[in-house]
C-alpha cells in the first residue's frame, strides 16, 4: 500500500542518517561532544562576562559586611573568566575519562597550583592580593591547554582506532538492519531515538550541573554567614578548608576510575561486578581519608605555621586558622564519601534526581546551623556546619544507593569502616600529644605525623580487619585502565 510503502521509506531513510552519523563519530561521546561543546562554550562566556560585569553587585550580596568591597570587586573580575575556563577544563577532562584517558585531567591540578604559586611569588609584592586572583585566572587556562592536546587528538581518532565500529554496535542501524522486515515493520522504529537521547542527555546534564551548584554553594552561605566577623575571619576559613581537604582529594584519586567501569559493568547488566568496584573504592576512600584527618586534627598548629606563618599571617592567625581546619576535619569522611558516591548514582547514564535533593538537604542544614551558631561560636561554628550538612548529605546518598544507585551492601560497607575509624580516633591522640611534645614546627609535625601514620597503621591493619592490603590491590589492579594517549 502507498501509505505503508511512504512510512518503510521514511523509517528507512531515518535509519540511513543513523547510520551514517555514526559511523563519522564512532563514538558516542564524540557525538556529545559535538553537540554540545558549541552551546556550552556560548553559555560559558556570556555566564563569565555577566560575572565581570555585575561583581560589585554580587560582593555586595555575598559579604555585605566588608567595610571596603573595592578589593573583592577587583578579585572577583580577575577571576571571572574561571566560569569559562573551569567549565571548559571539567568538560574535557570528563570527555578524557570517557575515554579512559586519565594522565590529563590528573595533571589539570599541577597546572593550576602552579601558575596560582608563581604569579603570588612574582606579583606578590606589588599587587598584594590580586595577584592570587591573577594566577587562579592564568591557572584556569593552563587546566584547558594542558588537556587540549590530548582532547584534540582523541576527536580525531578514526572509528577503528577507537576499537569499535558502528556495525559492532548490538543494536546498531545498519544495512542488515535495514534488510531485515521484522525491523522495518516494528512500530518502534516510528519513534525517533536521536530525539530520545538528547532528550535523556539534557536531563542527565541538568542533573550532574544542579548537584555541581549546589554543591558549591556551601562556599557560598560560609562566606555570607563569616562576611560580619572579625576581618580575617574568611581569609582563616579559606587557608583552613584548602589545608585540609587535601586527604579527600587524595582520596579521590583512589576511586578516579570509577565512572567509566561502573558505568561500562551497568550497561553490560553486571551489577555485582557494579557493587564490588565501588565497594572497593569506598573502603579505600575511608581509609585514606581518615588516616589524613587523624593528621590534620593531630598536627593542624604545627602544619598552618609551616605553611603560612611569615609576613602578616601572625601566630594568632596560625592559632585561628588551625582551631577551624580541626573542625573542618570533621567533616572529611562525608566530603570524601560525596565525591565517590554520586559518581555511582550517575554512572547509569539515566538522569537521577536523589543526589540533588541529598545536596539540597545537606545545604539546608548548612545554612540553618550555621545561621544559628556563628552568634554564639563565631568562625568555628561555621566549621562545624559545614561537617554537618556535608555528612547528612553522605548519610542520605549512603541510604538510597541500593535503590536508587549502585546497589551496594551498606551495611557491610559501614562496617568496614568501623576499623578505620577507631584506629584514626586513637591515632590522633597519639600524635596529637607527639606534636605538642617539640617546640619546632618541623619537628612537632615529623613527630606528629610519624606518630598518627604508625598507629594507624598498626590499628588498621591487625588480623581480622580489612587493612590496607585490598587498598593497594585495588590501586595495582587500576593500572591497566590508565592510557597515556
């Protein structure tokens, strides 16, 4: 019949410029890429020059307590162009790891601390401040050239370089596809997929941006609520919270390959394979991270005065800086726990609204203790709301991930972390008491340190317990994933 013939015909015409799409990409993420990088890039640089724009505005919102803005004003220009170049740094290297492609985006860090360290030792003297924003600014563009290369290079990797070709697609739209009339015939192929993968990918980019928000947004409320106190007050809540996430950052490293063979095990419907990685990474996690806070709460006076203690910073501010990084430390585990357990909820590849509303739960709380402990606790307080959401927000990822994430025994997982945390519990005493025992800050911070990792160690890793053993396998067993090209 001519009207059956007409709806072959465009279904068959549909399935032709499938096929040919594909095979010019090979590759999915390429494809994304392709599409979206334009807008994203457009969105980008009109979201920075409204930033450069509107930031006396904004200072004003945000620290409404500084009694001369002009300085913020003049960093928070500097340090405009972060949403373009940030936003382009994070898109490659997610692109990368799609990849498997891991050298690149772990360099991005190198990159950045380094240009934000030479411009404050070059600039320091003359432009004060400022030239800390100069080299966040200069930082954000060494993260997208030191990506570009092998960015550049992996979207013009031909089809059979990248181990795959559209036919070997199971259910690619190819020509044996096209001579088969049972496909041809089925009703389904009336619905236009392309169409449903876009409308999937922007519900799943909406989802990953908003959690990135509002994740970010504690900032945020810790400078609103710390823009009345004493001047200095940020500048201690900054060097405090830069200080000591790095064992979460450490410990994130571990779990950087997560994404992509979580997501490769799920799409092959392997969900135990799923549930044994990132129950690995978690027990590794736990272990790095907490064996970093026992140090940071044990040495926190002696490393602040090693770090930052010359010049203006005063040893009343190395006093202030370290009571609040001690506090801060509390909250490490949940930060750390964060990071590795929305990579799970995501790697699906369906749109997940649970880690926003964890987010959003745990910013609430944020806000409403912080409110109500900075009258009474100051700075310290907070810290210590900080802790508090972030590990809500742990908790609440934690409880839905076997039904709404990777469906992980939880109370195995909880379980295994009962050791660590006891022997960091005890090891921080220990080296709390080592650290305080030397007058020099080295000294304090060798003794101290050298204190909390023997303990740890020893308690951690008696018979019986988890130990670091599956930890250094699991590193050993992640080489394979790392491609250098």
């Amino acid at each position: 019949m001519p009207g059956a013939a007409r709806v072959r015909a465009g279904r068959r015409d549909r399935a032709n410029v499938a096929c040919r799409g594909t095979s010019d990409t090979g590759d999915p993420v390429r494809a994304l890429v392709r599409g979206t990088l334009p807008r994203l890039t457009l969105a980008f640089t009109v979201a920075s020059v409204l930033l450069i724009w509107g930031a006396p505005y904004l200072v004003e919102v945000l620290a409404p307590g500084l009694p001369d803005p002009r300085l913020a004003v003049d960093c928070t220009r500097l340090t405009g162009t972060c949403v373009l170049t940030f936003g382009l740094a994070g898109y490659c290297s997610a692109a990368l790891r799609a990849h498997r492609r891991f050298v690149a985006p772990a360099a991005i860090y190198v990159a950045y601390n380094t240009a934000v360290i030479t411009a404050m030792f070059v600039l320091g003297g003359r432009w004060g401040v400022r030239a800390a924003a100069i080299g966040v600014a200069v930082g954000g563009l060494l993260m997208i050239l030191t990506q570009l290369p092998s960015f550049l290079r992996q979207l013009r990797r031909r089809p059979t370089d990248l181990g795959t070709t559209p036919t070997d697609a199971p259910n690619a739209t190819g020509p044996a596809a096209l001579e088969d009339p049972a496909v041809l015939e089925d009703p389904a192929d009336l619905e236009d997929p392309a169409a449903d993968r876009r409308a999937v990918n922007l519900a799943l980019f909406g989802t990953v941006l908003l959690f990135a928000l509002c994740r970010q947004s504690q900032v945020l409320i810790e400078r609103f609520l710390a823009a009345p106190l004493p001047a200095g007050t940020i500048s201690h809540l900054n060097y405090a919270q830069k200080v000591a996430q790095l064992p979460m950052v450490l410990a994130l490293m571990l779990c950087t390959v997560t994404f992509p063979v979580v997501s490769q095990a799920l799409a092959e419907g392997d969900t135990e394979r799923a549930r044994d990685r990132v129950e690995r990474d978690l027990r590794a996690v736990s272990y790095v991270v907490l064996l970093g806070t026992a140090a940071v709460v044990a040495c926190a006076p002696q490393l602040i005065q090693l770090l930052f203690q010359r010049g203006a910073f005063t040893a009343q501010d190395t006093a202030a800086t370290a009571a609040v990084m001690r506090v801060y430390a509390l909250g490490l585990l949940g930060q750390a726990l964060v990071g590795a357990l929305v990579r799970s909820y995501f790697s699906a590849g369906r749109a997940t609204w649970y880690p926003v509303a964890a987010m959003t739960a745990g910013i609430a709380a944020t806000a409403g203790a912080g409110a109500w402990a900075v009258g009474s606790w100051g700075v310290l307080g907070i810290a210590a709301a900080n802790a508090a959401g972030i590990s809500l927000t742990a908790l609440i990822l934690l409880y839905g991930m076997g039904t709404r994430g990777v469906p992980i025994r939880t109370r195995r997982v909880l379980a295994a972390m009962g050791r660590p945390l006891r022997a960091a519990v005890v090891a921080c005493g220990v080296g709390w008491f080592g650290a305080s025992l030397v007058g020099s800050s080295t000294l304090g911070l060798t003794a101290g340190g050298t204190a909390v990792t023997v303990v740890f160690l020893v308690l951690a890793g008696m018979p019986g317990g988890q130990g670091f053993t599956p930890t250094i396998r699991t590193l050993t067993r992640r080489l394979p994933h790392a491609r250098f090209r």
